[in-house]
C-alpha cells in the first residue's frame, strides 16, 4: 500500500506560524493584513476572519496612527530584517480598547507575487509591569539607589541619590560611577569593581572600610554602601545602595568623647581621694612642725609647705568636681540673678578693653540647678573668653529659653525633646581649630602656657552640665572667636514663690519677641513691655530671632523689629517670619516714618508702623490695636 502524501512546505510553514509562542502576522504594502496566528487572536482579541483584509492601522493606538503609514514605507523602500525590541516603546491596540505594550521583529518575505512583512509580536506586559515595581520600589527607597554595568557605567539613579550628591538624573546616566568618588580614591576604584565581578555576591551595608562619596560642590560625604549583583539580558549589573553615615558619625563622636570623659572623670576622682590623704598628712605633720620652730626663718619655710599644699587642696576639690558632679545640692531656681550677679563680679577683674554685653532673658525656664555651680560654669567661660581676647574685644552673655526639637536631640544624644534654658558665651577672640575645640573638655588638655592652667575649667563645666541632665556644644573657628552653649532642662516641679507664680500667671499673657540691635534701646523696650504686662523675649541680633522663632514659632503673639540692623533689616527679617507664620502681627518701629510708603510696608508683611521716638503710652496703644 502506497504511503499517504505527508504535507506540504506550505502546510509546514503555516502549521509553524500558527503554533507560534509569538504573536505572527504578514502585512503587505498597502498594510493589509494578509495571515495571523492564534495568538494574534489571543493578544489583539479579534478573531482572524476580522483581521484578514484588513489594515493593520486597526491596531496600532489612535495617538500613533498618523504616522504609521510613513514607518510602513519606509521598510519596504529598503526591506531588511529589524531584531526584536529595537526602536522606540511600542504599543498595540486590542478589540477592547485597551493598550498592551509589544516588541515587533521584522522580517522582509519575497513571494511569487509581491513583497511582504512578517512581524513578530510579543506581549511584555508583564515585563513592564515588573520594571515598573522594580522602579518604584527603588525610586521609594530611602537609600540612594545606583546601578552599573561592568564597564561602571551608571544606568539608574533614584531621586536619594541627586538628592545626596547634588548631581541631576540627567547628568549621571551614562557617566562613569567614578565621577562620584573622591579624586583620591579613584584610581582603586575600578580594581576593587573588577574584583567583585569576578566573584558577585551580596555584601551588607556597613561592611569593608569607611568610604566616600564626592558631592556636586566638591565636598565630600562618609557612605556606606551595600552591594547587589543583578544578572540582566545586557549581562551583570551591580545595585548599590548608599547611606549618608554623615550624622550618625558625629553622633558616634560625641557618645565616644562621652564614654572617654566618664572613664577620665572616674580615674581622677580615685587619684584624688589618695592625694587627698597625702595632703592631709603633709598639712597636719607640717603644723605639728611648726610648735616647736626654733627661729622665723624655719616658720616661714613652713608656711610655705602650707600654702603650696593648700594649693594642691584647691586642685584636688576641682578634680573631685569633675568627676563627682552630682553630689551638690540644687534646687529649682530661676537663674538669670546668679548669672547677672556673676557677670558683675566679671566686670571689675576683666580689662577695659574687653566689652561684656549682657542679654538675659526673664523668659529662660526655671532649672534644678545651684548658684555656685551656675557662679562655677560662668566664671569659667568667661574667663576662657578674655584670656582669648589678649588685645580686647567683645564678651557676650547670654540666657533664654530654647526648645529642643525631635531633630535637634537626634544630633545630641544627651538631650531629649522639650524646653531648656539655653546659656551662651561667645568672644571675638582668636578661636580655636576643629582639632583642639574637639579636645577642649578633655581633662589637664589646656592651650595656655604652662603653670598658667591646670586645663580643668571646661572638664568641670562638662562634668556639671552632664549631671544636670544637659549638653554643652562649643563652636569655634580660627579668627572667627568661639561660641559655647549650655543647654539645662527645664525644671518641672511644682511652683516657686515668686518666678514661678508670675510664670503661671504668664501663659495668659501675650507674647512679644522685640528684635533692636541698640542694646540700650532694646532694655528700655523690655521695661516698659513688663510694665505693660507683656511676655518679652529680646534679641539684638536680627539673624538670631528669626533662629529663635523658627524653633518655636506658635510661642509669640506679636513681633516688634527696628529696620535698619546688619545682617538682616527688619524688613526682611518681617518676610522671613511671614513665610512660617503669616497670621502673626509685626509692628516696625523706624526713625524714617514719615518717608515710608504704607502700601510698600505692606506688601512686605508689615502690619503696623511706629515712628520714633515715641512714649511708652503710644506703644501699648499700638499693641493694644494689633493684638486680638
């Protein structure tokens, strides 16, 4: 029996397109659709006696429609094979109305009667839909986010990473990854990529050594970097994700300087309990000496023994007050009046040519504090202050409230959000360099001339504020003078007799922040506001208030400012404080009033104008009009 005739190449060939993976379609050129497979049927929804004869502009999306005949010609002016996924994004336009992003190959295919093309459609929906989480997910991320091919080229940035290097997307892809590494740095750097493409594999944030990154401005920027390999069609590529460790450092720093003062502070404290007993001895058998002294001359060597172990006495208790703080005694107390009364005892040791400015606010919280220790701290910085200031110049004092925010007590882990009395001392002196201002609480660390110092005073003052619960912050720069801040945790007890019954009663009372940069001016306002029965917080400085108002802007019922003030004018300081609050009243008060146009003052968030000079009377009549 004769074998039965198997099919044609034809039949084949059809039979092949049909059960094709990938959607199979030949159009020619006047783009009608001359053969579809099932899934052509499946992707596109139609059934194929719909598509036969048809133009294949029936499904490409309305908004590419008008060019498609164009794409059309020109393939079959010059027919040639297109690989898959060349080209711009693609979409198809299904029976429903929906689109469904493809892939096309194209292939040219001569017949007997004309030239036609057979297209290959893919579905990469799911595709799209995968790389769009993946981009969320890294665009999301908290970290910065960066991926390189082997070549270190940056293919993917997220909005951390121009966020944390400056640079836009659009002036990273495609550069080198080096241009985010320090210049030191970067001729190791394509050893260390080699060798982890030599042998990929996850390495967790924080391991290795410390590393950097390179910012826009040319700063530089301590990281940590966690690397991913990822295995694409273009080959191996490495995630990273980076982490500013920045303030984590610092915060590490100060924990570090902390542990090694407590370690410091309990080795001194022993020393000077044994040094205690060895005084006492040389003071009492020195006395007993002393009866039976045959002559004066010997008396008087004797006294000297005394006197030099008194000496030593003295340094002893220093030392026992640094690394015992906390036995004092304190009290809830308002400690503007032993700040006050400090600087007057300053004023007659210091030189003529050192001025003292004074600015304490009656506003400053009540703190669990003692007077000799507050006399102790003061007297220090101060002293400290004029010693930087050989040739003259100026020491200012100052106290007031300060809120610590949730961001301000994450970068100084003593304190904990909530209010603080906040006492500053700051010279015009000759300042300090970063590596001596890091060193300046170390204990014995002094850089007077030696036998002019024991290097204790700020060790002491460190040890005290650290028993109170606070922090102290010092800020110097050569040339520049230095600043130190002391910041003492509100009390929270019950009443005192007279503070803080008026405290009490002042949380009914507006509140005024008063900005003159005349010191003069700026204590008589504060009297005649407290006569008024007005809460008063003052500044002479304009850059200042607007640093105290942005920390507690709901505080204050009214602003008064003067204009003319370096830095900052009262103008601007007005717009300054209008953008975080603009309900709040501002009252200017000016010597060139009558020159000034309303409308202008206006605009710029001034609310009322006052001309000087004027009386006290004017003044609270103002008030009175602007506060609700």
């Amino acid at each position: 029996m004769p074998n039965a005739p198997g099919p044609s190449g034809v039949d084949l060939f059809r039979l092949a397109v049909d059960l094709s993976p990938s959607g199979m379609l030949a159009v020619d050129e006047t783009g009608a659709i001359l053969l579809v497979n099932r899934e052509i049927e499946r992707l596109f929804g139609y059934p194929r006696d719909e598509l036969i004869g048809k133009s294949v502009d029936m499904l490409v999306p309305e908004r590419f429609r008008t060019r498609h005949p164009e794409f059309r010609g020109h393939f079959f002016s010059l027919p040639q094979a297109r690989p898959m996924g060349m080209g711009p994004d693609l979409y198809g336009l299904r029976n429903d109305g929906t689109e469904v992003p493809v892939e096309i190959g194209l292939n040219p295919v001569r017949t007997p009667e004309r030239l036609v093309v057979l297209a290959s459609v893919v579905d990469i929906g799911a595709r799209k839909r995968a790389e769009q989480r993946f981009q969320a997910a890294v665009e999301s991320s908290p970290s910065g986010m960066v991926m390189t091919d082997e070549a270190g080229t940056i293919l993917l940035v997220n909005h951390e990473v121009e966020r944390l290097f400056g640079h836009s997307r659009n002036e990273l892809i495609g550069r080198p990854v080096e241009m985010l590494v320090p210049a030191r740095l970067r001729p190791i750097h394509p050893r260390h990529r080699a060798q982890f493409y030599t042998d990929p594999g996850s390495r967790p944030m924080g391991m290795g050594r410390e590393l950097y990154g390179l910012r826009k401005d040319g700063t530089e920027i301590p990281i940590e970097i966690g690397l991913n390999p990822i295995r694409t069609d273009e080959g191996m590529c490495v995630l990273s994700s980076i982490v500013d460790v920045t303030e984590r450092r610092r915060v590490e720093e100060q924990l570090r300087q902390s542990q090694k003062l407590e370690a410091i502070g309990t080795l001194a404290g022993g020393i000077a309990h044994d040094f205690n007993n060895i005084l006492l001895s040389i003071i009492g058998h020195t006395e007993l000496a002393q009866r039976p002294a045959v002559n004066e001359l010997q008396r008087a060597d004797l006294d000297q023994v005394l006197k030099a172990a008194e000496r030593g006495r003295r340094l002893v208790q220093r030392i026992l007050a640094f690394s015992r703080p906390g036995e004092i005694r304190r009290t809830a107390m308002a400690i503007e009046r032993p700040v006050h009364e400090a600087l007057q005892l300053l004023r007659a040791s210091l030189p003529t040519t050192i001025e003292m400015r004074e600015i304490l606010d009656p506003e400053a919280p009540i703190v669990q504090s003692d007077e000799t220790q507050i006399h102790q701290m003061l007297m220090n910085l101060a002293t400290n202050a004029a010693h930087a200031m050989p040739e003259g110049g100026v020491l200012e004092v100052r106290l007031g409230p300060f809120q610590v925010s949730d961001a301000f007590a994450s970068s100084h882990p003593s304190l904990s959000p909530g209010l603080y009395a906040r006492l500053s001392v700051k010279d015009t002196g000759h300042g300090m360099p970063p590596e001596v201002a890091e060193r300046a609480f170390e204990p014995f660390f002094t850089t007077k001339p030696t036998g002019t110092g024991t290097g204790l005073g700020l060790s002491v003052i460190h040890g005290i504020v650290q028993s109170h619960g606070g922090a102290i912050e010092i800020q110097s720069r050569p040339n520049e003078g230095t600043r130190v801040d002391i910041y003492l945790p509100a009390h929270v007890a019950s009443p005192l007799d007279r503070d803080n019954h008026e405290k009490k009663l002042d949380s009914d009372r507006p509140h005024i922040l008063v900005v003159e940069d005349e010191e003069d001016l700026i204590l008589m306002l504060r009297r005649q506001l407290h006569s008024l029965g007005y809460r008063v917080t003052t500044h002479t400085s304009s850059v200042e208030a607007l640093e105290d108002f942005r920390a507690r802007p709901a505080d204050f019922h009214l602003l008064i400012t003067d204009n003319t003030m370096p830095r900052l004018t009262g103008l601007a300081l007005a717009q300054e404080i209008r953008s975080l609050r603009s309900d709040l009243p501002i009252l200017l008060i000016s010597g060139l009033a009558e020159t000034s146009d309303p409308d202008e003052l206006k605009r710029k968030g001034i609310t009322r104008l006052l001309s000087k000079p004027h009386t006290s009377r004017q003044l609270g009549e103002v008030i009175e009009e602007l506060l609700p």
